[in-house]
C-alpha cells in the first residue's frame, strides 16, 4: 500500500481542471493506455502575452497520475509559457506534499505533458525531438532522453530509480544493463559539468586553477585502506542486492501478467460456454422436430450415417429438432469433452453441409462437460 500525502489525496478525490478545455490552443499528449497511463493536457494561451489563461487535463492512470494532472493545471494556470516550462517534476511532487518513490514517473508524465503542449503551440511536433534518441526500453516505450532528463533532473543512481521516474525497466527486465550503462554516462558527464562550471568560477575570481597545480595524492595509512577496501566491498554487495530485487521484480511481474492471461482464457472460456448454454436452452421452447423442412430426409441419413461412424469410437449422436436454419443434436459417449465436442459438432455439421448445400447450423443440446473435470 502506498503512503500518499493529504494533498495527493485530496487532488486525487476532487481533481480540478479534469475538464475539456473549449478553445484550447495548445495540446500535450503523452503516454499510452497500452503502458497504462496516459494523459492529455489542453491549454489555452493568449497569443499576445503568452500566459495560460486556462488548462485542462484528461488522463487514464492510477491516483497519483490524476493528482498530478491536477496539481499541474493548478499551478500552471495564469503563468507565462516559459514560466511554466521550468517547472520540474519535482515541483509537482513537492506541490502534492511529495508522492511515494514508485510513483515519481506520474509527475514525470505531467511534465512531458507541458513540453508536449508546448511543442503543439508552437507548430513543432514533440515526437521529433525524441525521434533521433534510441528507444531504451521496448515494454514501456522509453527512450533514452527521457532517461537522461529524468537522471539530471532528479540525481537518480540505481535502475530502480529510473524505474520510478520513468517506468523503464519495470518489466522484462532485459533493459537493465543498458539503463546502469546510460546512469554511469550521464552521472559521469554531470560531475565533469560540475567540475568546468566550478573551474569557470574559479578563473572568474582571479583563484589559481587545481588543475594548474595538481596536489600529490597523499598515501593512505593501513586503516584507510582496510576501511576503503570495506566500502567497496559493502557498495558492491548493495549492487548485487539491488540487481538480486529487480530481478525478482521482473519476475513477479512476469508472473502476475501470466497469471492475467490466463485469467483472461478462463473468462473467455466460461463466456463460451454460457454461449452456448443459452443457445442450447433456446431449443427448449421450439417444440418437436420439424418433419416439413425441405431438407429434414437429408439432415436424419446424415446423422443416421453419423451414429454408425461414431459408435466405432464409443460415441453417438441423436437428432432432436431440425429448423430451416439449425440443427440440433445430442452428442454423447466419447463425443462428449472440450475439444471432442467442438470437433464432432464440426464434423457433423460439414457432412449436413455438403448434402443440403447450404450453411446450417449444428447445435449440440446436450450438457457442456465442465471446464475443469474433477
Ligand atoms: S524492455 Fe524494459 S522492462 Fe522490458
């Protein structure tokens, strides 16, 4: 269970601006119902001074997607565009009091929602700007830019925390090691930024730069070295502890869509046969079998033919009523099972088929086996 902030609840329970913006000028859409959320934002800018005299949000996501539509929209209305554009996915997380770290990439989503509207105010196409960044994660459609935001934006260091900005490597896995790689790239050039913008600052002042004059590092004592030797040890066994959990993340993920699926056969299953349970009942009310059907002769040799074919492998067949459309029958014996039923009924109603010549329908009123025989 998620620990959600007064304020995300609040937003989640009366979302404001859950509205279709009329007029609305500048429209963001990001995200997919496939990867399980999505969101549009509509904004309507004055085009003379540019502020966003009205937002809007529709989305399709869990609770803290809908608070943190909400809260953007709120905090967005009456801003100028680029003003609006600073805004962070942080400043929506600390908007909504914080939101739980496996949520983040809900606050991510409202912020890709404002570039996306932005881009469509000004006639460019927000697709295109990630068009030349390689897709990084195929489950959830991200691609690497969006994780390089994510990484500079909020320090993240772990691919669990990528995870949580931005859904990538939340499920097969199989983009784990491509994600660790883009973290230690980005986290690399972000210290080498740091490191020139600090040197920068150092020339503007007048101070001597380090690197002119680099200090001889200083040979660590016997302790030291015990202790940092220890520090490694302990972070890689941290690493190992983490990539041992998001396997088994992966894992259980893996596990809860099969278990979906099949959920999913069984349903479809039961519907199939209710179906035809309600087709069979459909025979009880339409009286005896009717003789004055131009082709009842051909239906009764046919099935008559049948039972003598059938009865080889234990099985049988009786006529119960044939109308100008349908036919139905009784299967039993070993005619009778999932799979045996559906191929008997088929073969029958082929055989029916090619002597009438004409389409008719073969129904079976007999009781369905059950799906799983005790
Ligand atoms: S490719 Fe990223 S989780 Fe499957």
């Amino acid at each position: 269970m998620w620990d959600y902030s007064e304020k995300v609840k609040d937003h989640f329970f009366h979302p404001r601006n859950a509205k279709i913006v009329e007029g609305a000028n500048a429209v963001g859409d990001v995200g997919s119902i496939v990867c399980g959320d999505a969101l549009r934002l509509m904004l309507k800018i004055n085009p003379e001074t540019e502020v966003i005299e009205d937002a809007g949000f529709q989305t399709f996501g869990c609770g803290s997607a809908i608070a943190s539509s909400s809260a953007l929209t709120e905090m967005i209305k009456g801003m100028k565009l680029e003003d609006a554009l600073k805004i962070t996915n942080k400043d929506i997380a600390d908007y909504l009091d914080g939101l739980p770290p496996e949520k983040m990439h809900c606050s991510v989503m409202g912020r890709e929602a404002l570039d996306a509207a932005a881009a469509n105010y000004r006639g460019e196409s927000y697709e295109s700007a990630h068009a030349d960044s390689p897709l990084v994660c195929k489950c959830f459609g991200v691609d690497e830019a969006h994780i390089v935001r994510a990484i500079r934006e909020n320090h993240l260091t772990t691919v669990q925390d990528v995870t949580n900005y931005t859904k990538a490597g939340g499920a097969c896995g199989s983009c784990h090691e491509k994600i660790e790689e883009i973290i230690e790239r980005t986290l690399r050039e972000m210290a080498n930024d740091e490191a020139a913008s600090a040197e920068k600052d150092r020339s503007r002042t007048g101070e001597a730069s380090e690197k002119a004059v680099p200090e001889t590092p200083r040979e660590l004592s016997a302790a030291e070295r015990i202790k940092a030797e220890a520090d490694a040890e302990i972070r890689a066994l941290e690493e190992q502890m983490q990539r041992v959990r998001e396997e088994a993340q992966a894992k259980i993920a893996r596990a809860q869509e099969e278990a979906r699926r099949r959920d999913e056969q069984l349903r479809a299953a039961k519907e199939e046969e209710l179906r035809k349970a309600a087709e069979v009942s459909e025979t009880a009310d339409e009286g005896p079998v009717n003789e004055n059907v131009p082709f009842y002769a051909e239906v009764v040799r046919v099935i008559n033919d049948m039972k003598v074919a059938l009865a080889q492998d234990g099985g049988s067949v009786e006529l119960k009523k044939v109308t100008s459309e349908k036919v139905y029958v009784e299967l039993s014996g070993s005619c009778v099972g999932c799979m045996m039923t559906d191929m008997t009924l088929s073969w029958i109603q082929q055989q029916i088929m090619e002597a009438v010549g004409h389409y008719v329908q073969v129904i079976n009123t007999a009781a369905p086996a059950p799906l799983f025989p005790e």
